[in-house]
C-alpha cells in the first residue's frame, strides 16, 4: 500500500464505573491515503466509538491513534483540537448543521476556526464547495429549506471545507432514501479517488461492498477483514461543475 494516512495501534477504549466496559478492545489499523474504508458490525459493537477515537473526537483508555504521521496520544488538548480541525472532517448520520445558519455559513464554520484564510477566500471556497456536491442554488438557504439528501452534502461540504487528509463518517446514510444514499455514496468514493482517505462506518451490505476493504467489528475487535476494491461510479451529481474531489 502506499502513503499510511490513518494507524491506530493497540487502540483501547474502556468506560470506567461501577460496571466497566470496554467500547474499544485492541485495534490495530492501518488506512492508506486514498484509501476507502468501511467499517460494519452489530450495533453496539463498538464502531461509532472507534470512529470517534479514530477521528480525534475522543481520547483512548490506551494505545495511539497516528495521523499523518503523528501520534497523538500525548498532545495538549489545544494541539489535539487543532489536529482534528485540519486533518479530519466528520459527517454524522444526522446532519447537526446549525439551523439558523444557511448552508454557506455551516460550511464556513470550520474554515473560521481554523482562523488560516480571509473572508473572501472562506466564501469562495464554501460556494465552490457547496457548487460541486450540486448545491449552486442552495447556498443562501437554511437547513429546513433542503430535502434530507441536500442537508448531508452540505454537512460532507463543511466536513472537506479544511481540506482535511482525512474523513470520517458515521452512517451517513443511516437517515437517506435510496437516491440520496447512492449520491452520498458515490461523492465518499470521489473523495477518497481524489486522494483522501475515507473511514465510513455502514450497515449496508451493498454500500459496505463498495470500498476498497471492510472491516468487520464484532465486541470491540476486529473480527473479519475483507479486502477488495470498489468500482469508481459515474459522477454522482454537477456534472458542469468540478467534483467535490476537486475543490
Ligand atoms: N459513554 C458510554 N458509557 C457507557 N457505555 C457506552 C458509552 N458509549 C457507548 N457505550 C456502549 O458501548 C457499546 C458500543 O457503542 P458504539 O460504539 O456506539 O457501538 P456501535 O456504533 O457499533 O453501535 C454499546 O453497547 C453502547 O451502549
Ligand atoms: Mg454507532
């Protein structure tokens, strides 16, 4: 494989109280750059926690999380903060846009927190951003404007507006009819064409199928590995503008 964009080792969660578990039992990972991951396994298997450990959202018990090259185990929780602001983005399978926003103020919102670009630049990217996920006229409305599909390209929009190397996503189309599944789908696959590296976590089968290798947790653990690569699908949407890859 080439570049390892994403390695977690010996990575352990556990929830300490009058009766401990452990979300998380010892995962050893290695995700390529470029590479399309998904992870499946029953519910409660621990795989949204191991997305959030995995994406710097939260800290394990035990064990490193190396991203791009840099553990991270022992960072303040400033430079932690700052890693997962510029090298993650995350799509949730709800969307937790801010409703009072409008689909262009969501997506600059992680652009202002990293504080790196002017306002001009921050809106042009966002429109640009919004134009190549097929949201051109949709910029200026706010979320309860947007049909449930629209909602989760604008949040995938806000989750790439960092350029992060990394994007993780925890069923995203868990809350999407089939149309939108397939175009929320098919812009991850784009995306993790595009060079960046994708972790998605599903309970679809079919989508599951479609990444480059899966990842089958069962209490904590790694239980299967599936390799495998996914076929590229044609454009999922704009196909005037540039895909959301290219941006
Ligand atoms: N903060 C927590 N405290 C106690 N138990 C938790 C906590 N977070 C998750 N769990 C439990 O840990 C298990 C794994 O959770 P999760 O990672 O959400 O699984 P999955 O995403 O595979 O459904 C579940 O049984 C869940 O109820
Ligand atoms: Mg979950």
């Amino acid at each position: 494989m080439s570049d390892v964009a994403l390695q977690a080792v010996g990575l352990v969660r556990r929830i300490e109280g009058a009766v401990s578990h452990t979300l998380v039992n010892g995962i050893d990972l290695s995700v390529g750059k470029g590479e399309f991951l998904a992870i499946t396994g029953p519910s409660g298997s621990g795989k949204s926690s191991l997305l959030y450990l995995l994406g710097l959202l939260d800290a394990p018990s035990d064990g490193e999380v190396i991203i791009c090259g840099q553990p991270t185990s022992k960072l303040s929780e400033d430079d932690r903060a700052n890693v997962r602001l510029t090298k993650c983005g995350f799509v949730f399978q709800f969307h937790f846009l801010l409703p009072e926003f409008t689909s262009l103020e969501n997506v600059l919102l992680p652009m202002r927190a990293a504080g790196q670009m002017g306002e001009k630049e921050m809106q042009e990217r966002g429109l640009e951003l919004l134009a190549s996920l097929g949201l051109k006229d949709h910029a200026y409305k706010r979320p309860n404007q947007l049909s449930g599909g629209q909602r989760q390209r604008v949040a995938i929009a806000r989750a790439l507006s960092n350029r992060p190397e990394i994007i993780v996503a925890d069923e995203p189309t868990g809350a999407l009819d089939t149309t939108s599944t397939e175009q929320v789908f098919s812009i991850l696959r784009e995306i993790a064409d595009s060079g960046r590296t994708v972790v998605v976590v599903t309970h679809d089968p079919a989508l599951a199928a479609r990444a480059d290798r899966r990842v089958h947790i069962v209490d904590g653990r790694i239980h299967e590995t599936f390799e495998g690569r996914g076929k590229s699908p044609e454009p999922a949407i704009a196909a005037a503008a540039p895909t959301a890859s290219q941006v």
